[in-house]
C-alpha cells in the first residue's frame, strides 16, 4: 500500500515542527493496547505522522511502542519526523501537577518530549485517580494562571516543544492569555461541518492560535444518539457529487477551513481512505451548502460529570464548552 504525501501547518506559537495537516485519533473506550499498536502501525505504513493521545485515552503506552517498533523497522528515520500530542487531565489542573503529570505521560510514551502538551478541558477537578466519569463536587475553580505558568515551564524546559489547550471557549482563552507569557500555539475542539465554531476560530485565527478538530467524522456515538456528520443528506448529496465519501468532505471542508482534523480510525483501509483529500477540492457553491447545515454540538461538560451531585465550589457555566 503506497503511503501518502501530507501537507504540512507551522504553528505560530512555540518551537514545535510543522504539524502534518490530518493527524490520527488514538482514543477508543476501552483501550486496548495490542488494537492500538497495531494501528499506530498501520497509520505509519499509509503515511500518517501526527499522533494524538492524551493521560485520560490510555493509550499514550501503546502510541510509544508504536513509534519506537517504526523507528526500529525504518518506517521513519527517527522520533524527530513524529508530532506527538498529549493531554494533561484535569484531576492533574493544579499548577504543581502538570510537571509531573507531564514526565508520566513521557515515560509512557518513551520520549524525552511531546511536540504539543494541551490543557484536555477548562475544567479543574480535585488531585486523584484518573476517572471517568467524576462526581459534581469533585470540581474546583481553574487556577488559569498557575497551571499556565506550569505548561510554560514545560516548554521552557524543553518538556514540550508547544504547548495549548483543548476545548476552550473565547471566555477561557480571554482569561489564560490574561495570564500567558507564552501563547497556546493550539486549541483543540469539536469540529466538523455540523459544529462548525466560526466565532472561536476567528477568536484563533487572530491570537495565532492554530485549531486542530476532534469527532471530525462526527464522533464515535458515545451518547448513542447517532453520527450526524456520516449520516448527513447534505454532505451525502456533496459526496456523491464529487466521488468521494462523506467521511472525506467532511475532512477535505475542515483542511479547506485551514484547520487541521484529528480522525480516529483503527482499520487500515479507512485510514488510507481518510488521507486522500489533498489532490481535489470542494466547490462555492459545496462551502455555502454546508455553511446552511443545522448545527449540533456532541460532547458537552456536562459529559464529564455523573448526573447526580452537587457543585458546590464551581458553576458549570464557567466550565461550559458550547459556543457557536
Ligand atoms: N480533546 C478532546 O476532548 C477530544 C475529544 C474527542 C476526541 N478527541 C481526539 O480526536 C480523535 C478523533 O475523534 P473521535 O474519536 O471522537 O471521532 P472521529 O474521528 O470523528 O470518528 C471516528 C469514528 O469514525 C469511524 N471512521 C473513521 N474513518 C471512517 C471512514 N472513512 N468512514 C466511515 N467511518 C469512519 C471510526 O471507526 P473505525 O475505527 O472502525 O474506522 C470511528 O468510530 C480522538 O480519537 C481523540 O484522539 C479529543
């Protein structure tokens, strides 16, 4: 199988290399290590070089087998062609955690350092075992400057080469670059042509800050409510138009946006599938068809939390993450 080309994105924030333009998804519930491998393998054979994980996928161990066993049978030359993100989860939000939380994700990775370390939600919960989902009371207010100044040490520290956020809002992002000395060169979020976030990304795209899209493809039905992006008539009607799938507009409209995808696939034949949008584009007249689509968000704050419960020393309108 012929591996392919992809389009590079330099960051404007930090010393990280240029970010390839889809990266790989790595989150699957529940984890499992060999099925993770194996597809990390598989993305590397097909031309993937962009890797995203985070503490909370569990996956961070099974990425960096990966990339060493590539390393090994000459897939790439070395670590330095990789752009490994991960994520700090929010039981470790508190400015004296993200240190060592970050060393524990390197030594799960077996790497020296990440290429992008992101903040995973604006929410802090109390210190404590990794769970999912959390009681109400557990959250406690953000310390937005202290953990900032502690992401910023990592970079200085060469920990991670840039560092960012991920699911924040205009309203965060207004709070930390308050307190930033170094700006997030990234904010990752829900993305794709049925959430689509023109007002973040105009926030982004005038602060420097480089959006990156998770559930590109519309997610992987957690809540059980369907995929509204795969099941979309509108993108089906684009798809059929230009010969490619749905799952191909939806990451071709996202790059056309100057935005980069994060598609999570753990079969060959669709990662393959999920590269080749570089060589034609979407039409004038596809942009305003989707521009029209009925917008609907699918991970919520809420999502982290169980239903029953209290908060008691933060509202949940501060850590909301809707915004159109
Ligand atoms: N920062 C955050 O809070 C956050 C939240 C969610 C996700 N993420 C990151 O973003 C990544 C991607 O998001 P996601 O996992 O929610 O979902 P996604 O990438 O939108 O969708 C993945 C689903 O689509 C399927 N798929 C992949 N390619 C396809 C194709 N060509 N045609 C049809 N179906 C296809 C996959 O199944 P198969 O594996 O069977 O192909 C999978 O079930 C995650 O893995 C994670 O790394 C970050």
């Amino acid at each position: 199988m012929a591996s392919a080309v992809v389009p590079e994105v330099a960051l404007q924030h930090g010393n990280a290399r240029p970010m390839p333009a889809v990266g790989m998804g790595t989150a699957a519930f529940p984890a499992t290590l060999e099925k993770a491998r194996e597809a990390v393998l598989a993305a590397f054979e097909v031309g993937y070089r962009h890797f995203d994980t985070a503490a909370l996928y569990g996956t961070e161990a099974a990425l960096g087998e990966a990339i060493a066993e590539a390393t090994t049978r000459g897939l790439v030359a070395s670590r330095e062609e990789v752009f490994v993100t991960s994520k700090l989860w929010s039981t470790q939000c508190h400015a004296d955690l993200v240190l060592p939380s970050l060393r524990e994700s390197l030594r799960n990775l077996q790497m020296d350092y990440v290429d992008l370390y992101l903040i995973h939600f604006p929410i802090s919960l109390k210190p404590g075992p990794m769970a999912f989902q959390v009681k109400r009371e557990d959250a406690v207010p953000f310390d937005f400057e202290g953990v900032w100044r502690s992401m910023e040490e990592a970079q200085r520290l060469g920990l991670a080469k840039a560092i960012g956020v991920s699911n924040f809002t205009t309203k965060h992002l207004d709070k930390l670059l308050a307190a930033a000395t170094i700006l997030p060169a990234v904010n990752q979020v829900e993305m794709n042509p049925v959430w689509q976030q023109r007002t973040l990304r105009n926030y982004c795209a005038k602060k420097g800050i480089h959006v990156t899209a998770y559930s590109p493809l519309g997610g992987q039905n957690w809540a059980g409510d369907g995929n509204a992006v795969l099941k979309s008539p509108v993108l089906a009607a684009i798809a059929k138009a230009r010969g490619k799938s749905v799952a191909q507009v939806s990451l071709r409209w996202i790059y056309e946006q100057g935005l980069t995808p994060i598609a999570k696939s753990y079969n060959k034949e669709r990662l393959k599938h999920n590269l080749e949008i570089f060589d034609w584009e979407l039409t004038e007249e596809d942009h305003l068809k989707i521009s029209q689509i009925p917008q609907k968000k699918i991970v919520l704050a809420t999502d982290v939390f169980s239903p029953d419960g209290e908060f008691t020393s933060v509202d949940l309108s501060d850590m909301e993450i809707v915004e159109e």
